[in-house]
C-alpha cells in the first residue's frame, strides 16, 4: 500500500497518465518508455486488488475533487466482480451484452445510440470496423431468414462477439488479416458482396496502424498483435473523452426528461429542474464542447481520406489532431469535479447559458 501511495503521487501529476481510460490505469501499472509507447504491466488479481486498485482510489478520492467515496465503491464492485468471474456463463454473456448493446469491460455501447436506432444492422459500421467483421456480415445479410438476425449482420456486433469467442490468439490473427486487407495487396474477390473486402484502407488514426517497423519499437508499436498488451500509447488518452460523452448522454436524458415533464406539469418540471441543476447549469458550455468534438470528428475523416499524403504525413498530422482533442476536452475534469461535488461554480464563474 505505501508502494502504491509513491507511485500514484508521482504519477498523479502527468497530464498523460491522468487522461488514460480509467480501467487501464486501476487494472496497469503504468510505466514511461518513451512519448508514445508506456509499458502495461497488469496487476496480480486479488492481491492486486487489495494492495494497488482499491488503496489507489481511496488516495485519488482524498486528493482530487472530481472522485468521490461512490468512485471508489463502483470500482471496488468491478474488480471484486472480475476476481471472482461474477456474471453470465462465457457462452452466453457475449449475446447478453449485445442484446443489451453494452460492452461490460470498457463500459461504453458496443454500437453508437444513435446509430442503433436510425441504421440497418448491415450498416452499423465505420471505418474503423474489422474488415473480416464487415465481410462476414454482409455476406450472412445476403442470406434469406439468416440476414433478420442482427447479430450477425450487424459488423460492430459481430466483431464484439468475435473478440469474445475466440479470445486473445482469434483477435491477434482478426487483426493481422485486417492490417494485410487494408494494405490492398490482395486480389480482390469477384463477387458481392465480398468484393470490396480487400480494397486498399486508411490505417492511421485505427488499431491497424503498424507495420515492420513498429515491431522494434517504431511508430504504431503498441498496436502490433501480442506487444499492444504489454503497451499504452500515452497520446491517445481517451479518458476525457469517455467522460465527457458519459456527460452528454447523462446532459441529454435530463433534458429530455425535463421537457417531458415540464409539458404535462410545469410545477413538477420546475422542482426536476432543481433537483438537477448542476449539470443544467453546464449545459451551454457541454453543448459548445459537443459541436467543437463534432467538427474534430470530421476534420479526423477527413485526414483519413486524403489520398495525397503517406502514412507517415498521416501520422504527424493525426498526432497534431490528438493535440487539438486534448485541448478540447481539458475542462471536462474541472466539469467533472464539480458535479460530483455538488459544488456548482455559477457563482464565481458565472456561465452565460443557462436555459433549457
């Protein structure tokens, strides 16, 4: 535990350590290497548990203001959770979390919200998307009666329920295929609708961007199949970004809550209005930050399309989008700490939105 104590005080300055995801930081210990590689060493299970995860929360709980005693119970749950394999049988807690369209593990939806309600199954995917996961959807959604099962024509789905099925030697071979497919050296397949499976793919920005080089330590090693494990890329650093989409969904379902009740009760929409006030008070800033992500998204497709530059040039230029992102996004904590608080700054900084 004292080990534990040093080692989060002389990380909890790092701009980088801090915005890693949550989970890797509590199951890891993190260590630099160099700027865009960190090695992942995983904790033991239940001695790691008592001694590094749940003594850590309790630190970061007494230190910083956006993690309060309820952070700590929540990750207590998780890891006792793990450690003692708490759920579903294995063959069929892969089906139960896509029927409910929720990825346990990284805590986030296995298929974007909006994208489950307003796209076909066969449809639900994006550039980032397995290839093999694409080409064995939409092979199975050519079949009669087959094709009305969503899991199987669904690529995110089916490249969720893929990982979880054949394990770590099943995902390591998923990517080697893909990163080859995306190459384009492969003749194509004469038919539909596999046809566009082996057509030449943007890699940079994705988990498929690696190449010979990133095996001694280049650019894109911490995607390399089996050494990923045992790095983190520190550039990346989504945890702000996973809070802050955890903040809009929770800023939408208020609002739209609000306005539901505000149209059959006004009185009862105002004490819901109080009762919520502090992340309502946020709102127009939340909004602000959601349309800056918006355009950041775009600008990131639009690097990946460009058939002028090299992989190399992408990369540079992708990294200097990581920047924009982080900068983005560096009041999301300041937000965070505040709601869990209860402890609302409009006195002091007194927000210039705050209607609903």
């Amino acid at each position: 535990m004292a080990a534990t104590f040093v080692y989060y005080m002389l990380m909890r300055e790092n701009e980088e350590w801090q915005d890693l995801r949550d989970e890797v930081k509590a199951d890891n210990w993190l260590l630099p290497l160099g700027e865009h590689a960190w090695l992942k060493l995983p904790i033991p299970f239940e001695v790691g548990v008592l001694f590094k995860v749940i003594p850590e929360k309790i630190i970061e709980a007494m230190v910083e203001k956006d993690v309060t005693l309820g952070d700590v119970g929540k990750e207590t749950i998780r890891q006792v959770s793990q450690a003692l394999n708490v759920g579903l049988p294995a063959v069929v807690d892969p089906l139960a979390s896509v029927a409910m369209n929720y990825d346990r593990y990284r805590r986030q939806a296995i298929v974007d919200p909006w994208m489950e309600e307003t796209l076909s199954a066969n449809e639900q995917r994006n550039r980032y998307t397995s290839n093999l996961a694409r080409g064995v959807a939409d092979l199975v959604n050519s079949i009669p009666l087959v094709n009305k099962l969503t899991f199987a024509t669904s690529p995110m789905q089916l490249e969720y329920l893929m990982h979880q099925y054949t394990g770590t030697s099943g995902t390591y071979l998923i990517a080697l295929a893909d990163r080859i497919a995306r190459t384009g050296i492969l003749p194509g397949v004469p038919f539909d609708p596999l046809m566009n499976l082996t057509e030449a793919e943007n890699v940079v920005g994705t988990t498929h961007d690696f190449d010979w080089v990133s095996l001694i330590g280049g650019e894109g090693v911490t995607n390399v199949p089996m050494l990923g494990d045992l790095l983190v890329d520190p550039r990346k650093r989504a945890g702000r970004q996973q809070e802050f989409y955890d903040l809009i969904q929770e800023l939408d379902e208020v609002v739209a809550t609000l306005n539901s009740i505000t149209e059959r009760d006004f009185k009862k929409g105002y004490k819901y209005r109080k009762k919520h006030e502090d992340i309502l008070l946020w709102k127009g800033q939340l909004r602000f930050l959601e349309r800056q992500m918006t355009d950041w998204r775009k600008g990131r497709d639009f690097l990946a399309d460009r058939p002028d530059l090299s992989i190399a040039q992408k990369r540079e230029k992708f990294e200097n989008l990581l920047a924009v992102r982080l900068s983005i996004l560096r009041s999301v904590g300041q937000i965070m700490g505040e709601l869990k608080t209860n402890k609302s700054l409009f006195n002091k900084l007194k927000p210039r939105t705050r209607s609903v």
